[in-house]
C-alpha cells in the first residue's frame, strides 16, 4: 500500500470498544506518518446506528455513530484504543447530543455557576492522554451542538454539558503546560426556546452559563486564533472580556453571534461589556476580526471596532443585517469605519440586506449612486447582489468611494451577495 493513499476503511460493527483489524490499523499508522498535517476528529451524532472511519486529504477523521453512544467517556475511551500519531495538528471533539460527564449529575452547581474540580472528572485522565500523545498538537475545537430535532428533553442539560467539556479541556491543557495556538469554542447554537418562553423547562443557568476562562490564563496568553461560536460562545466572551487583554498574542479573533435564542442582544451585551474595560493600551495586536450576526446598534457596532484600531487590518462581517440595517445612511457606517480604523485594508461583507425604498433597489446609498428597479427573484429586502453586466453601474468615477482614506468600491461578486471594499492607503 502507498503510504500517502488514505486506506478504506469498512464499516465497523456496532461495539464501539473493538479494536480495528490489525491489517487496518497497520495501514492507517502508514497513512498518518506519512502525513505532516493530520487532524483528529472526533464526532459523535446519536442518529445512526453504525461507526466507521474515513480519510479526507490530509486529515484523519475517526467518526462513532451509534445511539448506545451516551458520554464523551466512551467516545474518548474508542479514540484511545485506534491509534493517534503524534504528529497531528489539531484535536477536534464534536459532540451532538452528548452528555459529558455525568450530565446534571457532576459537577456540583451553585447559584447557576460551575463549581472547579476537574480533576475528579472520569475524561480528564482520556483527554490527558490523547493530548499527551498530539505531540505537536497545539490547535483545539470543541463543538457540542444541540440537535434542534432533539428538542427540550436534550437541550437544556447538553448546552451546560458543554460548557464543561470546554473547562475540563482547558484544565487539561493548562496541567500539560500546552502552548495552545488556535482555540475554537462552538455550543449552543440550536436552542430554540428564549429563557423567558420556556419557564416549564426551568432553564436557569443552562441557558445562560458562561465558560468561566479565570483559572487558565496561561493557556490563554499564548492564543494566536480564538473563535466563538453560538448561544453560549456569546455570553462566554462577555464574561470573560477583560481576559481578551491576556492574549497578548492573538491575531485573528472570530465572534458568531447567529443562532443565538435566549440571549438576542448577545452582541450588544458583550460590545458593552467591553466598553466599560479601561482599554487604553491594552487591546491585544488583532489583524483579522470577523463577526458573523449580532443585533447591536451602529453606533455600539463603531464603538467597538474603534477598540481594535491600532492594529486591525481586515475586516469580516456576515449576516449583519441587524448592525449595518440600523444605520440611517450605511454609509456612514463604512465612512467612519475608515476613522476609527486607520489601517483597514479590506472588508468583506457577506449577504448583506441593503435598505431601499419600495419597489427599488438602493444599489448603494451613497451621494452619486442610482436606484435600480427590483431584480427579478429577490426576497423582501434582501438585496442579491449579481456579477455586474457591461453598463450595469455609472461610470467609474461614480462609483467611487470618496471616504477618508480615499478607499474604492471594488466589486460585486455573483452568487453570494458579497461586497469586498479594499481602502487604499
């Protein structure tokens, strides 16, 4: 067997904890060492009732679906037992509808807060072994998903479920003294019931249980990549934002405020939470800062953008209707962008929903632009944005953009409504 050619891998019978064919597991060692970048991932979807393994590229995907498949113990204890060659990159744990730990049972709570002890949790010492042996593993993503067909039953105790999982892979990280590069929290996303329209669920603090970073700033010092996604990812940097000046060392931070039931000013309670922190060099050296959804006013929205100012150099916004739609003149917006972020260099602007009048189209509101009749196919106010067609828009000098930076409209890209806007220097 070519080493470089991922093996096939055969459906697996239904007891997770069997070892794989020796023959398999001897091709797969050949197949991971002679790769310089594999990942692991570990998923487990109680949909199906069969496991297999399969390769993608250059990554080592170990997929567990079956529905006697209750704890991340187990699925840990299966990723233990194949092998995981040391010179894997990044660990990824994606748990749908898992419990970790023993649910509501561990740990303790008070008062809707975690109570620390981790180290008695049943995976702290599976975790520390798989991490001990990703030699070169400095790249984490943890990703509990609250299956939206899954309902009350499941998503009340899996949200906090994952608030620990992240913990205990914090504590874990932090014991091992692992350089941690690249961090990506993802939780909570399909819950479905605002706190205050569920009061038969008894949410509480499992809806609003933030992780609780304060015990691993060593780990956190050391992050170049931190994206937070969902629900809970939301309020986890709200209650921990005076620890984004710990990271002295991070360089793109991603922010997704989309899905986020129970909490619908997750964005503005955490842009907030920020402006009230003495910022005044403080701010960690952002380049690249994405921020996908969020309900927050446009002048909250500049306020917190002016925070990364001194360094900020690419700008990413998807599905911001919600901030962008507030602006009387979005614009503005963009003009005072280009103020409170004088080495801006690009912003990406994905399916934005331009404000028009009735009837129209506002292409751009801008003094000089025109109005165009309502393309065909569009949906209420979302503007689809096609590829522009020879005298689709004025002239060029028209379609300048005359901000402080003398930035310029570059173009509208076909099948995404993606406007890219590079301001010149």
């Amino acid at each position: 067997m070519n080493p470089t050619q991922a093996p096939v891998i055969p459906q697996v019978g239904p007891d997770l904890l069997s070892p794989l064919p020796q023959e398999l597991m001897q091709n797969i060692t050949k197949f991971l060492s002679a790769s310089d970048n594999c990942n692991l991932r570990l998923v487990s979807k109680a949909v199906e009732k069969h496991t297999h393994v399969y390769f993608t590229e250059n990554c080592y995907y170990a997929v567990h679906t079956d529905l006697s498949l209750k704890s991340l113990e187990s699925l840990l204890e299966v990723a233990k037992v194949h092998t995981i060659a040391a010179n894997m990159k990044l660990l990824d744990i994606e748990a749908h509808s898992l419990s970790f730990g023993q649910g509501f049972n561990w740990p303790p709570r008070s008062s809707g807060m975690m109570a620390f002890g981790h180290q008695d949790h049943p995976c702290v010492p599976l975790l520390e072994t798989i991490i001990e042996k990703l030699g070169n593993c400095q790249s984490f993503r943890v990703n509990n998903i609250c299956s939206a067909a899954d309902h009350s039953n499941w998503m009340v105790p899996r949200s906090a479920d994952a608030s620990v999982a992240i913990e205990v892979l914090f504590d874990v990280i932090c014991h091992l003294r692992r350089p941690t590069k690249s961090l990506s929290l993802e939780y909570g996303r399909c819950m479905v019931f605002p706190v205050c329209a569920a009061p038969t669920l008894n949410p509480g603090p499992f809806f609003v249980h933030p992780v609780i970073f304060q015990p691993f700033q060593d780990a956190w010092r050391t992050l170049e990549t931190l994206a937070l996604r969902g629900t809970m990812s939301s309020r986890t940097l709200t209650e921990n934002a005076n620890l984004i000046f710990e990271a002295t060392n991070l360089r793109e931070l991603v922010l997704d405020f989309r899905c986020s039931a129970g909490t619908p000013d997750a964005a503005t309670a955490m842009m907030n939470r920020m402006r009230q922190l003495p910022l005044a060099g403080r701010m960690p050296p952002i380049l690249k800062l994405d921020i996908l959804g969020g309900e927050t006013t446009d002048s909250d929205f500049l306020h917190f953008l002016s925070l990364f100012g001194t360094s900020l150099r690419s700008l990413r916004l998807v599905d911001c209707v919600s901030i962008l739609g507030t602006a009387s003149n979005w614009w503005d917006v963009f003009d005072n962008m280009a103020t409170h972020l004088p080495l801006l260099e690009t912003i990406s602007i994905d399916h934005l929903t331009i404000p028009r009048a009735p009837g129209y189209i506002r292409v751009f509101e801008y003094p000089g632009l025109y109005e165009e009749p309502v393309i065909p196919g569009t949906n209420g106010d979302r503007c689809e944005i096609y590829e522009p067609s020879p005298g689709y828009y004025p002239d060029e000098s028209r379609v300048s953009y005359t901000g402080p930076n003398m930035g310029k409209f570059l173009q509208a890209l076909s099948n995404g409504a993606i406007v890219s806007l590079v301001f010149n220097h």
